[in-house]
C-alpha cells in the first residue's frame, strides 16, 4: 500500500515536471568572457538537479570514508561480543555438564568482551575449584574484582568455593564483607552455616541452624544432624568436667535430647563421669522416641542405685518386646553388675539362643571368668573373637551391618 501511494506521487509529480517544462520558454545566459553560453531554463533545471545529486552522492561517500575506520572498529567489537557470548553459553553448559576443562577453556575465551569478562571469570573460578586447582581458581576470582557490578556475586561464590575447600577464615571473610554491603540472604547463611561447622564454633552453629530451621531454610533432617554434631562436640569438650557436663546436658531442649546418636554419646561421657542416674534418663527418653540396641548396651553400663529400678524397667521393656536378644543381654549385663550371677547366666544364654552376639559371648565369657569356670570362658572368648573377626570381614565385603558390636567396658 505503502508503495502504492509513493508510486502516485511520483507520477503526479513528473506530470507536473513535464506541464511547467512544456509551457516554460524561458533561457540562461552565462557569460564567462569570451565565452557567451546560452541554455534553455529546462536544461539549466536538470543540469542543477544532476548536479545536486553528485554533491549528495560526494559528500555521503566523503562522510562514509571518514566513518570507515569507526564502523571496522565496531563491526570487530561486534563479532568479539558476538563471540564471547557464545563462549559463555558454553562455558556455562559445560560446567552443568560436568566437563570443567573445556568449561574453564570457554571462559577464557568469552572473557574477549568486557561486559562479560567478570561473569566469565566466575564461571571459570567454579570449574578450576572443581578441578581442585586452588590458585587458578584464585586468580579467576582476583580477575573477577574488576566488575563492580558483580561484587555479591563474587563474595558469594568466594565464600562458597572457599568453604567447600575448608578454608574458613577466608569463607568467613568474604561473607563478613558480603553482610557489610547488605546482602543477608539464605544461600550466604547457609555457606556461613557450614564455615562455623568447620571452626568448630558450636555456639554459634546451634543459633545459625535454628534461624535456618525456623524459616525452612535448612532440611529438619541436616539440622536435626547439624545440632546434633554441635551438642555432641559441647558435650565431648566438657568430658572432663563433670558438673560442667551435667549443666551443658540439661540446657539441651528436651526434643533434641532424644536424639539417637546424642543420647548415645552423653550417655557414654555421663556414664564416665559418674552420672549414671542422669545417663539411664536420658538413654530411656531416646528409647522411647527411636529403638536401637546401642542404647541398651550403653544403659546397661549406668550405674543407678539402687539397681533394682532400672531391672524392672527392662523386665517391663521384655514383655513388650519378648526374647528381644539385646534386651536379654542388657538384663544380663546389669545382673552381672549387680553380681547376681545365676539371673545373669541365664539371660545371657537365652539372648545367645535368640541371636549370636559377640558382646553376648564377651559377657558370658568374663562372667564365667568371674566364677573361675575357665575353660567355659576360654571357649566363650574364642566364639567372641570368632565372631568378631566375621563381623569385621562383613564390614570390609560392605555387607554386614555398620554398628560395632563390641565396646570397651561390656561389663
């Protein structure tokens, strides 16, 4: 339609041309002595027309040669950028990929642009981490500095490629300068999260995950095994501070007391440290949430007084659980303790007629032992190592289970 309309115009336009030249009778004189020369005032016309077009013609040619080298030096940084995107794209696959060298290779070669050198320098920060090259990684991350606008972006992967190496000094500096620019976001709490794991600053580990947690930030899962690492640790540092051990157990909330391995290990060191009234209670609250037989190993070695009490809460755990081997066991073993040596024998070898235990034939074995029938404990002793060692070639062929079942202190 467009071209319909210049087209009517153009020919409107030359009829009007030709009508004025078929009644315009007029001339042009130009005198230049000696020479007279006389034109008509329609030739003179298209003479200046031809001419105005050449001077247009020149001067858009003068213009273009003086912009050629202007456009070459644009139509080259067009190509780089060009260019360098796509080194990018593929630098940024390849990382996805898991094909770091050829990632580390496109980021080099993206960095040709400017615009894109710092956020390629990033991408080749995390695929020489991975290739564990430590100073390369460094120096694409020095070289990352010259983009202001990717100064959280930088402090960010710093800190998140520094933790993974256990560098938690430099983790917790880069995230330190990233909280004075203002960034308090998730994914840099969680990277703080792990670089107080690795100091070992268990205060403040306890107070991050709980943040965490309560904003749904962290798996309850990681954080239940995060504040459990972290009181077991608390705990393990006052192992020989009784009192100090004590007061650090109770000011643990009830929930996370009841934790499988935290119960386990306080009621080991609280075992240690004499505190076996506060040890069986606490063993008793975990077997109340979660059963494992480690828990009972560990109350049986508690030592309560008067030992009545803790006989009648696993005789009462029997009869929910009948001929539970690891029951049976843990009755035996407070027996023993109690030197109640015919109760002892017998829940022993009924917990050894249910399963066959080496810490079952360990405790036979000492208890025989203690009677002086020695050739009943020198056979019990090589059953107990016999079955150990099989325990043992389990675990090395990956096929048995992953719980020791001996301990030091059986008895």
């Amino acid at each position: 339609m467009r071209l319909l309309i210049t087209l009517l115009f153009m020919s409107l336009a030359a009829v009007v041309a030709a009508t004025f030249a078929l009644r315009n009778d007029g001339n042009v004189v130009i005198l230049a002595a000696p020479w007279r020369i006389d034109l008509s005032l329609n030739f003179f016309l298209l003479l200046l027309g031809v001419a105005l077009v050449l001077a247009f013609l020149l001067a858009r040619l003068a213009v273009a040669m003086t912009a050629f080298p202007e456009r070459v030096s644009a139509y080259r940084l067009r190509r780089a950028e060009v260019g360098s995107h796509r080194a990018l794209r593929e630098a940024l696959q390849a990382l996805l990929e898991g094909r770091f060298v050829r990632a580390e290779r496109a980021a080099r070669a993206a960095q040709a642009a400017p615009e894109s050198a710092g956020l390629a320098a990033l991408l080749g920060a995390r695929a020489a981490h991975r290739l564990q090259e430590h100073e390369r990684r460094d120096a694409w991350l020095a070289s990352a500095e010259d983009d202001e606008k990717l100064d959280m972006a930088r402090l960010a992967t710093s800190a998140e490629l520094w933790s993974e190496a256990h560098q938690s000094d430099r983790a917790l500096g880069a995230l330190e300068r990233l909280r004075a620019g203002g960034a308090r976001h998730i994914h840099a709490q969680r990277i703080t999260l792990g670089a107080y794991v690795q100091q070992g600053d268990w205060d403040r580990v306890l107070r991050l995950a709980r943040t965490l947690e309560k904003r749904g930030a962290l798996n309850p899962t990681l954080a239940g095994r995060t504040k459990s690492l972290a009181y077991r640790s608390q705990l393990q540092e006052l192992r020989h501070d009784p009192a100090g051990l004590e007061a650090a157990w109770n000011r643990i909330p009830t929930e996370d007391q009841r934790d499988t391995e935290l119960a386990l290990e306080a009621g080991a060191l609280l075992n240690l440290a004499g505190r076996g009234r506060l040890a069986a209670q606490a063993l008793e609250a975990s077997l109340e949430r979660e059963w494992d037989e480690r828990l009972l190993d560990e109350y049986a070695r508690a030592q309560v007084t008067p030992a009545r009490e803790r006989i009648e809460r696993v005789e009462q755990w029997l009869r929910e659980r009948p001929r539970d081997p690891a029951l049976l066991r843990c009755l035996g073993l407070i027996c023993v303790r109690e030197q109640l040596w015919g109760k002892a024998r017998q829940y022993l070898n009924e917990s050894l007629q249910e399963r066959t235990h080496p810490a079952t034939l360990l405790a036979l074995a000492r208890l025989e032992e203690t009677l002086g029938n020695e050739a009943e404990a020198l056979r019990h002793y090589r059953e107990a190592a016999l079955g150990y060692a099989n325990w043992v070639g389990e675990q090395r062929r990956g096929s048995g289970p992953s719980r020791a079942p001996l301990r030091e202190g059986t008895l």
